[in-house]
C-alpha cells in the first residue's frame, strides 16, 4: 500500500491494546482542537513498533498518524 505524502500528526503512546480509543480520542479531541491544524482526507494509521507479547507490561508501543493540514 502506498500512503500519500504530507504533514502528519504523529501522537506516540505506550499501552495496552484496549486502550487504543483512548489514545486517538486524546490525538483528536485534546491536541488536534489548539494546534492550529485540521484534519485532512487522507487515510489515518498507526506504526507499531513492537510486540506487545515481549513488553515487560504487555504493552504496544504505536505512533498513531493522523493527517493534517493548517486551518
């Protein structure tokens, strides 16, 4: 899959797979709102970086990217 270029909000956590919601509910609805950017259509994804089964605590370490553009 090949994912279009541009300016991306890069939002990097370290928790348990349940608490993924979370995490973009604090990109998108905390950060997002008094950063001076809006979202843009294009696709959102997360880069995991680990195996969460060989954390020490289980957890995922993820940078969620969501696409921006300035308002």
């Amino acid at each position: 899959m090949t994912i279009p270029g541009g300016i991306f909000a890069t939002g990097r956590v370290e928790i348990r797979v349940d608490r993924f919601p979370e995490a973009w509910d604090t990109l998108m609805g905390e950060w997002l709102p008094g950063s001076g950017y809006e979202p843009e259509d294009r696709l959102c994804y997360e880069v995991h970086l680990n195996d969460p089964d060989t954390h020490p605590d289980g957890k995922s370490i993820v940078e969620l990217r969501e696409p921006i553009r300035s308002l």
